[in-house]
C-alpha cells in the first residue's frame, strides 16, 4: 500500500511537467487577457475618481430657495399692482379734489 502511495507522490511531478500545449497557449492567452481587462479597470478607476463630486443635495437646496423666492417674488408682485391700484383711486381723488377746489 505505501509502495502504491510513493510510486503516485512521484508520478504527479512528472505530469503536470508534461503540460499540454493546447492547454499552455489557452493559459497564456488568458494571462493576456486579464492584463489586458486590468488595464481596463484602472482606467475606469481613474475616470470615476476624476468625476466631480455629486451636488445633488446642492441641487436640491437651490431649488427649495428657488421655490421660496417665486412665492415672495408673486407676493410682492400682487403688492405692487395693489399699491398702484391706491395710487390710481389716490391720483383720481386728487383730480377731483383739484377740479372742485382750483388754486386762486
């Protein structure tokens, strides 16, 4: 039994050294192409380290500010026209008031 053991210890070493030369050129070509995707990844590596940082939460604020802005821009239009709404009754009372008393 241990003759049979040694004589398989020995054997092993003697066929993997006779390597099939099919499987060698398979071996090496896929050597070449794990070089090759590496290569690959470092250069998708180096593009999403060089993206700018997201600013989607910036984004968001800006939009919210904007949002804010609007409605005071709309509550201040409606005061405006408001305001020229008592300008014109007020420039009106004031002809009439004109008309009725003329400077002497």
């Amino acid at each position: 039994m241990k003759f049979h053991f040694v004589i398989l210890l020995l054997a092993l070493p003697l066929t993997s050294c006779l390597e099939d030369p099919k499987l060698v050129k398979k071996r090496d070509e896929q050597k070449i192409e794990i070089a090759r995707l590496n290569r690959e990844i470092q250069a998708l590596d180096e593009k999403v380290k060089s993206m700018p940082e997201d600013v989607s939460a910036q984004l968001a604020e800006v939009k919210r500010q904007t949002a804010a802005q609007e409605e005071t821009l709309a509550s201040l239009d409606q005061q405006v026209s408001q305001l020229e709404q008592k300008k014109t009754a007020l420039q009106s009372e004031f002809e009439a008031y004109r008309a009725k008393y003329p400077l002497k």
